[in-house]
C-alpha cells in the first residue's frame, strides 16, 4: 500500500483579504471617531498601508483592520505589521501578507513532528511548504492535530490530504 502524504502551506486568499479590507474602508468611513482625521486603509502595491493624523488613529485603524481580518476567517499570523511611524503630518503603518512557510519555520515544524510526532511520520521541505508523509492516516491526523496545537509564529493549512 503507497503511503498517504498531506501538503501543510501558509497562504492567504487575496480575495478575502480584499473583502476584509473594503468592509474596513466601509466602518472607518462611518464611524464619527475616524471622522476629519484622514483615516484612510488601501493597498500600496502587495502591502497594506494605513494612514491617520494620529499615532493613536493610526493604531485604531489598525484594530479596525485585524477585526475585520479575524471575521474574514484570516489568521492574524499572516499578517505582517510595522510599527507606526511619522510621514509629514500624517501617521503611517504598513502591513504585509506572509505567503508560504519560512525556511526557519519550516525547519522548526520539521523539529517538532520528528521530535514529538508519530514514529511513522517522515515530512519534507519543498520550497515554501512542507509535504508529510506515513503508511498511517491516523498518525497523519495525529500530526496536524500535534501542529495545530503548537505554538508557532505562522498561519498553518493542511491540504492534498491523500
């Protein structure tokens, strides 16, 4: 019998994050404490940049961005935010979207499941994103079970379960 083999990825839908990015434009365009503030959320090529007249707006904006963000069902793990800084008269902040898996990451993932993971369990480094593979389904659903619980600085999915 072939081995089973599942793929674990870190991506993020665009298309989501440009529903969530719109349904923040919507609040902060209505809510009256955004109000003459030059509150404004767009993207700036692949990032996401946030604009207000205040560290303290600026900051609000940014909250406004990561609810809509956990509504959408986007981890905020995939979301890579600066500190605010000064431009002018204004206050900006930039955030990016991580897209794969690190090669520290994924080094520390492949740690975790040959340390703490099922005997049978053999997992492997293929660019941006891991393929595991085992004789055993349970042992697979083990080891995602065993990821999803860890503590880890990046958004993980488990997909091409065969």
């Amino acid at each position: 019998m072939a081995d089973s083999t599942f793929d674990i990825v870190s991506k993020v839908d665009k298309m989501e994050a440009d529903n969530a990015l719109h349904q923040a434009q919507k609040e902060i365009a209505q809510r009256y404490d955004f109000k003459n503030v030059g509150a404004s959320v767009d993207w700036s090529g692949e990032k996401l940049l946030m604009k207000a007249s205040s560290e303290e707006r600026v900051k609000a904006v940014l909250e406004v961005l990561e609810s809509k963000f956990i509504k959408r069902g986007i981890s905020l793990r995939s979301l890579d935010t600066g500190e605010p800084y000064a431009s002018g008269k204004e206050y900006r902040i930039e955030a990016g979207l991580k897209n794969g898996i690190a090669q520290d990451d994924a080094k520390k993932i492949n740690k975790i499941i040959r340390d703490e993971g099922p005997k049978g369990v053999k997992s492997q480094i293929q660019g941006d994103e891991l393929r595991v593979s085992s004789k055993s389904r349970d042992d697979l659903q083990a080891t995602m079970a065993l990821l999803k619980g860890a503590d880890l600085d990046v958004d993980l999915q488990f997909v091409n379960f065969r």
